[in-house]
C-alpha cells in the first residue's frame, strides 16, 4: 500500500489575501484557482516551492463556526512544519517580507528552527533538519 498526504485544509477569511500571503510573502507556488459555483466556493491549492508532495487547501470559512478556528486550527500550537534546504536565506527573506517570527532562530539536537506566523496567527515553524532525516 502505498499512501500520502495530499492536502491540508486551512480555514483562511478571504481567498484573495491568503494568496497573496502565500504566494506573495511565502513564496509559494499557486497550483489551482478554479470556482464552483454550485457551492459559491473556490478550490484554491498552494505549495511550497521544491518537489514535495504536500499542499495546503485554502479553505474560506463558510459558517460563523468556521470563522472562529481562523487563525487557531491548533489551539496555539505549532500547526505546520516548512522544511527548508537553508534556513538562513529563507528567514532573512522572511523577515523581509515582514513575516513575524514570534521565536527567533535556535539551534536544536536536530536542526535550525525558529516560529513564525501566518496571517491569520497559526504558528509555523521554519525549520532546516541537519540530523538526516527527510
């Protein structure tokens, strides 16, 4: 059996500034954009930039119970890990996009790490693994 992570939903207020967000500051790929009208939504797919597999659903709220879990799918966890192939040219072009790191950068038994935020308020972490695992 062969299984993967295709998609992970994220509850965003708006399509078009969480594209820009993505894409704009994170540089992310926009993989689709595409409408449907029979339920008044868009499918909008972004991905980091590389060959992973994973992307992430950009989800609109669509209910008043929804909305309350924008920003806070992880009850102030860290909700998503961005692997990166190095970690100092990604945070400096984080930070110059304005993205707020809200732990700075340390070195861990694993890696480099430091936690952002998105524009919503979930907390990532930027994270380059230097101890060989994928």
């Amino acid at each position: 059996m062969k299984q993967s992570i295709a998609h992970i939903a994220l509850v965003v207020r708006d399509y078009d500034e969480a594209i820009a967000f993505y894409v704009d500051k994170l540089h992310f790929e926009l993989v689709e954009d595409t409408y449907q009208p029979e339920q008044d939504k868009r499918w909008v797919v972004v991905k980091p930039p590389g060959d992973g597999q994973t992307s992430l659903l950009l989800a609109r709220a669509s209910s008043p119970e929804q909305e309350k879990f924008i920003g806070n799918q992880a009850g102030g966890r860290i909700f998503l890990f961005l692997r990166t192939d190095d970690f100092q040219r990604d945070y400096r072009a984080m930070v110059g996009a304005g993205i707020s790191f809200v732990r700075p950068p340390k070195e861990a038994p694993y890696g480099i790490v430091a936690v952002f935020e998105d524009l919503y308020g979930n907390r990532w972490d930027l994270v380059q693994f230097t101890d060989g695992r994928p």
